[in-house]
C-alpha cells in the first residue's frame, strides 16, 4: 500500500491546523496570556486544596491542578477545531472531501495537543516552585508518558463533546461544563469516594484514571492498571466522536440539516 | 443521453415532513454537454442551490438520478467527486487567518489532487485568476473580488471536468466580474461542462450557451440563449417621433412586429413599435415604413435580459 | 432634574439591552452564572464536609465574589467588543446620546444579571445541601452586594475599552481571572500569597468588600472596607471614562479603530 500519499495529507492537515493556531494564538499572545493562565490556575486549585487540609491538601491538589491543566487545551480549547469551519463556512469543502471529517479535526488538533504539553510542563515546574513541591515537581515530569496519555484521551473526549457542541453554538457550554464536571468528579482537589454519583460519573470521563495512575507512579504503587482503564476510557470517547461526526455527515446529505454548518 | 458531462433525471428533493414539507425541487430533468455553459435561473428560493448541492453530492436527491461523467451522485459519490468541483463564491469558506496559497493547497488536497500535482498546480491556478502576488497575504486581508477568484482557483485545481458556480459574480465590481467571466469562457473553451446560477443576468448574457428557468423547483423552460430572449416576446423596441401625419400603420403589420402604438400629439406623433427581431434586414423595412414622413426623433431599446426573465418569471408563476 | 431623568432613562434602556443579550446568551451564562460557582461551592464544601455555618458562609460569599469577576471579566468587558464584531459600534459612540452612559447602562445590565444568577445558584446548592448560613446584619449585607454590583459596573467599563484595542481580549480575559481569584483574598487566603505581593489586594475592590460582606454575615459590619471599596470603585469608574475618550479618539480623530 503507498502510504506516502495518506501521510501527506494528514500532514498537510496538521500544518494548516498549526498555521491556524498560531494566528489565532501568536507566541507573543499565548506566552502572555495562555501560559501565565495556566500557571495560575493550576496554582489556584493547588492552594484551594491546601485552605480546607493544610499540607496533605496542597500536594494532593498540586497533582490533581497539573493534570487539569492539560484540559484548558484538550477540552476546553480544541473545540475551536471544528468551530473554525463552521465560524469560516468552510464546512461543505470538509464535506466534500476524500478525508473523513473525524481525521482532518484530529490533525487539525495537534497543535492544541502541543499545547497541552507546553502548559502542563510550565506549570508543574512553576507552582512546583511556588508552593515548595519542587522534587513532587520532578517526579510528575517524570510521568510524562501518564500526561501524555490524559493529553490524548482528554482530547478525542473534547473532540466528542465539540461535535455536540458545533451545531448548537454550545462549544463553550458543553467543553466548559465537561471540565468543570472533571473538577467536580475528576478527583482534582478532594478526592473521589465522597458522593458515590459523583464518582460514577467521574469513571467515564476523562483525566480521573490517569490522574490515579499518576498519584499511584508518584506513591510507588502500581499503576498500569488505571492507566489501561484511562486509554480504555479515551478509546470509547474516540468511537463516540468518529460516530457523531459521521453522524453529522450522514444528516446533513440525508436532511439538508447541516450541524457542523 | 450518453457522451453528456451532467445527466439529471427526475431528481426531486423535499426538506421537512407533513405540514412542514418543502419541495425544493420536482422532477428536475436536463443534460449539460462537454463544453457547455449552462445558466439555472429562478428568482429567490426557486431552488437553484439546491440543484447545485445535489449534484455536487452535499445533498442526496428524494428521487430520481443524476449522474456525473457517469458518476450516479448517490451510489458512486467518490467517482462523481473527483470529476467535479463546486464553487459557493461569497465572503466566506475560505480560512480567513491563513494565506492564499494555504488555503488552496489544502482544499486541493482535499479534494483529491495529489502532492506532486499540487506543487505544479497552485502556482498554476494563482496566475490564472491573477493571485500570484497576493498569494502569501492572509484572505482577511482580501477584497470580495479577490476572494472570489481564490474561490474559483481552488476550483479549478482538481482540473474538474464539470464546473458548478453558484452565483460566482455576486459582490464582484463589473470590472471583476468581466474578469472572472473570462476566466470561466475558457474553461468552456477547454471542454468543462459548465452549470452557473446567477442573479446577474450579464452573467447569462455573456456565458451562456443554454438556460434553464426554475420556478417553484420545477424546470419551467430549457432553452438556447438566443431562444430565451425570442419566448420573451419581443428582441426590441423601437420609439419613432415626428410631425405631420403619421405613417399608416393600420391594417396588417409584418411579421416582424409583435406590437405597435400610435399617438398623436399637438405638434405631432409618436409611434411605438415591439420588433420580434432586431436585424440588419429588419432596420431596412423599418426605414421603409417611415419613408414618406417627418421623423424627428428614432429610440432603439433592445429588450434586456432582465425584462426577459421578468416576463418568463412572471408566466411561470401563472 | 430633566437631565437626570433622561439620563437615567438612556442607562436603564441600555441596562435592558444588555439584559436582553445576556438572556440571549444563555449558554455562556449557565457556564459562568452556574456551574462554576456550584462547583466552586461543591468543592470548596466538600473539602472540609464538616466545617460550620461561619465557613459556609466566609465560602458562599468568595464564591460569589468569584464567580462575579468571572463574569465581570468575560462578559462585562467584552460589551465592546462584541458590539464591534455585530457591527453595532458605531451606532452607540456616533449617537445622539452620550455613548458614555449607554455604556454604563450596559455594564450595569451585565453586572445585575450575573449577580442575581450567581446568588440564586448559591443559595440553591446550599439549600440541596442543606448546609445553613447565617447573615447577621442582612442590611448592611444587601448594601455590600449593591456595591458588589456598582464596582463590577466600573470595572467592566474599564475592561470593556480596554479589550476592544486588541484583538486578543479573549486571551486576556482568560488571563485575567485567575489574578485576582489568587490575589483578592477571596477562596485563598491572603496568608499563601507571598508577603512581597500581598501589597497587590489592596488594589482590588473585590477584596475588600469580601471582608464588608464575610464581617457582616458575622460580628461587626468592616465599614473601613466598605469605605475602601467605594473608592476603588470611584477609581474604575474614573479611568474608565479616560478609557472611553481614548478608544473615541482612537476610533473617531486617529481612525485606527474600526467601528464596522
């Protein structure tokens, strides 16, 4: 099979998203705003968990606020990916082409997973530093790989929730609903196990099993199980989001009803 | 039908159910060959772009069948993709924030046009629409007309064998839109099937080889350009002013004359005469006519192709 | 005493505008307006379940407070700018009212809304979790939060000019939150920010009417903090109509802002 031609697409896909991105989000502008953003955020959550439990508080919520770091991209942001067809009315070329609409937002989405990375780094490193968890701080970046598996999963689900979103004009409703519902049943700053509902609803989301992997990689324990359950987690949000967007496709030739339009 | 670039055959296409329904378009039947320019008018919600989405497969048709190239639209819709290109036109469906040649670079991957093709054609279609130097500015930056024509130049990349233009001229300035019809005269002159909706009945004039009329989704006349003005009722109109006695012009007129008026004022008359034909041959029995009277004043008005729809819209809708 | 009347007309009329687009804008305002400040509150109570009633309290009204800049700096500040994106800019500073006040109208449209959404939300998670609080001087409680409302007023005005020079006002709005959640003293304690920053509350209105607001649901209404949030207030207020006259003279003598 000529793969050469396959890869030079999703490659292409990848770079327009980038270019996109960084016009929207210029080095200056997110260096200055995003990052410093992210940093504070995370430092925020950290502190919030330390005014009700002291000490034990703040290193429990500094792991759980690094981690919710990665969904102001992942969820929050990558929604801007199909958003940006139907804000551009670029929607019927997605349409029409040879490429499933699922694969052109997923390369499109890279740089928001790039972002992820970059923010999540900085602010491990920075309220690491602040609030006197430098080592915790070293032993989180040294999980990366558990990161980089919350970035990938928390994106596909961000990406399935985006496709809901686009047609209603509800991407900050719905990207934003679904990361606080991570701060709420996610385990981020108390932790799971106190309202049993909660804790349903945090099994099937994103970030909640990578974030037990990643306490479990920091405590010494073991943690590939919880990690298996966050990929497994991730894949069932990606089959949700090939549907819904082939869905959408399928509707739109059907009815006339174009969602992501 | 065969060796036809677009055959559609009944196609229908309805929106909603029960007491929403709306038939968008009925039994929808025409051919268009290689090479030809086909304009569909109708007046607003006739369903023009409707035919348009059908065919360029963003629509399924209710019923019927349309085949491109002969691609069934529904049941081979990557084949009938990849011999056509569709142009909406407007200010949008273009990513604002990148260039010129981002855009068209990768609209033409999507559409199917291979890397190497690519590094060959882009540059290709930037000079046909006269983009080169403007190629690397972002589209915001942009005016209508110049969008426009990065529109038609990504269009045109997938070296389509059928074209479909969805009002290509609207917003263009008439030195842009003389600009862009040239650009679509030559596509037909290289063989491209052409299918055009437009408002602007220059658009018509200077393109088309055929026209289709659309009123409420049907297909109300399929005629030659030249036959279209003629359905209309007349090619001119001819306003004759002088003193004296007027012409005799009671009794049987030539056959050239659809319609005639006289009126007679204080100084003198003025004759109004609809001409079925506007030709050398006519304007000298028209002469004759007037030979032996005092003409002061001779208004020639050829019938526009707007009064022309006008009276086939207006005949359709009865 | 004509003037006034009309006056008070022209912000009430575009405090009603800004209501309507605010209703119209639900799904932004249920993020902000809910689910932020029932998680907020959520978590906050969560983390300490058995906490009494004066930490219910001392967290209800930082979560108010909270929730309220969040709102302030999305919404309230991007008045402008969307008027500029709807292409409606133009109407309201080349008008034949003083665009001034048909700004104040609008932010103090926004700033009622989200406060009156906010505390319906609290008060609604409080009750689902039956977790009492009590206000002893409810008074002096309500007076604070009028001025909660007039100060969020000046700072979305303020905010409001500013993000409409830059393209970027989604990107700053973001940034601008967290701040003043961190430096405001409001769900953190002043006591973790770093000594040498601390100097940095004193700035911000919202600090100090949390200890009117907390002193008056407990002990002795903080009058001095009423004082001090008066004065930001007034000072917002001030620079935002220096802001104002500036995106005029940017827009209307330099024409580097456009209005459509």
């Amino acid at each position: 099979m000529n793969w050469s031609e396959p890869l030079f697409r999703y490659g292409q896909a990848v770079r327009v998203g980038l270019l996109d991105h960084l016009a929207a989000n210029p080095w200056k502008v997110s260096m200055t705003t995003s990052w410093p953003r992210s940093v504070l955020q995370c430092l925020f959550f950290t502190l919030l968990g330390g005014v009700a439990n002291d000490a034990e508080g703040i290193t429990f919520a500094f792991i759980g606020s690094a981690a919710l770091v990665i969904t102001l991209a992942t969820i929050v942001g990558i929604a801007d990916v199909p958003m940006t067809d139907k804000w551009m009315g670029t929607v019927h070329r997605i349409q029409l082409s040879r490429m499933a609409a699922l694969g052109i937002f997923v390369a499109r989405s890279v740089p928001w997973l790039l972002e992820a990375l970059v923010t999540v780094a900085v602010s491990i490193i920075a309220v690491g530093l602040l609030v006197g968890r430098f080592p915790l701080a070293l032993e989180l970046l040294a999980g990366l790989p558990i990161l980089l598996v919350m970035i990938v999963s928390s994106a596909v689900a961000g990406l399935a929730v985006a496709s809901f979103a686009v047609g209603r004009n509800a991407d900050v409703l719905l990207g934003n609903g679904m990361m606080y519902l991570v701060i709420a049943a996610g385990g981020i700053v108390i932790p799971p196990g106190r309202l049993l509902w909660l804790d349903a609803v945090g099994s099937v989301l994103p970030i909640r099993h990578g974030l037990l992997a990643l306490r479990a990689y920091v405590d010494g324990r073991p943690w590939l199980g919880e990690l298996a359950a966050e990929i497994a987690v991730g894949a069932a949000w990606a089959v949700v989001a090939w549907a819904a967007f082939r869905h959408q496709t399928v509707v739109a030739r059907r009815d006339g009803v174009d969602a992501l339009a | 039908m065969s060796g036809q670039a677009i055959v559609v055959d009944g196609v229908s296409r309805t929106f909603g159910r029960g007491a929403t329904r709306v038939i968008a378009l009925a039994e929808a039947s025409f051919s268009v060959a290689p090479g030809e320019v086909v304009a569909l008018l109708g007046s607003n919600g006739a369903g023009k772009t409707t035919l348009i989405k059908v065919l360029s497969t963003l629509l399924l048709p209710t019923t019927g069948r349309a085949e491109l190239c002969g691609h069934d639209v529904v049941g081979d819709v990557h084949a009938a993709r990849a011999v056509t290109s569709v142009v909406f036109g407007g200010d949008r469906g273009l990513y604002a924030r990148l260039s010129g040649r981002d855009n068209i670079r990768f609209f033409g991957m999507l559409a199917g046009v291979s890397r190497r093709e690519l590094r060959g054609r882009v540059p290709t279609a930037l000079e046909q629409v006269n983009l080169t130097a403007a190629a690397d500015r972002p589209v915001e930056t942009y005016s209508k007309g110049m969008r426009q024509r990065l529109h038609l130049a990504i269009g045109l990349l997938s070296r389509p064998a059928i074209l479909l233009l969805d009002e290509p001229t609207i917003g263009l300035d008439p030195l842009e839109a003389e600009r862009l019809r040239g650009a679509v005269t030559e596509l037909r002159d290289h063989g491209v099937a052409i299918l055009l909706t437009s408002h602007y009945l220059l658009d018509v004039e200077r393109l088309a080889d055929r026209v289709l009329l659309l009123g409420d989704g049907r297909i109300r006349r399929d005629l030659t350009l030249a036959e279209f003005v003629r359905q209309a009722g007349h090619a001119a109109e001819v306003v004759v002013r002088g003193g004296g006695e007027p012409p005799a012009l009671d009794g049987a007129h030539p056959a050239w004359v659809v319609g005639c008026s006289v009126t007679k004022e204080n100084d003198g008359w003025t004759v109004t005469l609809r001409l079925r034909a506007w030709s050398a041959e006519v304007f000298r029995e028209l002469g004759a006519l007037f030979a032996n009277v005092g003409v002061h004043d001779v208004q020639v008005r050829e019938e526009r192709l707007e009064d022309a729809f006008r009276r086939l819209a207006g005949q359709s809708a009865r | 005493m004509m003037a006034l009347g009309a006056n008070a007309d022209i912000v009430l009329v575009s405090a009603r505008h800004q209501l309507l687009m605010f209703l119209s804008a639900w799904r932004f305002t249920v993020v902000l307006g809910v689910i932020q400040p029932a998680v907020f509150l959520l978590v906050t109570l969560g983390a300490a379940p058995t906490a009494g009633s004066a930490y219910a309290g001392r967290t209800s009204v930082a979560v108010l407070l909270t929730a309220f800049w969040s709102f302030t700096v999305w919404t309230g500040a991007g008045i402008l700018r969307r008027e500029r994106a709807e292409g409606t800019l133009a109407a309201t500073l080349v008008s034949a009212r003083d665009p001034r006040l048909v700004l104040v109208g609008k932010s103090l449209g926004a700033s009622s809304a989200s406060g009156v959404l906010i505390v319906v939300t609290i008060t609604a998670v409080l009750l689902g979790l039956r977790q009492p609080v009590t206000v002893e001087h409810p008074i002096w409680f309500a007076v604070g939060l009028l001025v909660v409302l007039l100060s969020g007023t000046a700072l979305g005005m303020l905010l409001s000019c500013l993000f409409l020079v830059t393209r970027f006002g989604a990107q700053i709005s973001s940034a601008l939150m967290y701040p003043v959640f961190l430096l405001g003293g409001l769900l953190i304690p002043l006591s973790t920010v770093p000594v040498p920053l601390r100097w940095l509350s004193w700035l911000v209105s919202l600090h100090w009417v949390n200890e009117f607001l907390v002193s008056s649901t407990s002990g002795d209404p903080d009058l001095a903090a009423l004082g001090l949030t008066g004065l930001l207030t007034a000072v917002y207020a001030v620079a935002g109509a220096v802001a104002f006259d500036r995106v005029s003279d940017l827009a209307r003598r330099r024409g580097t802002l456009e209005l459509v």
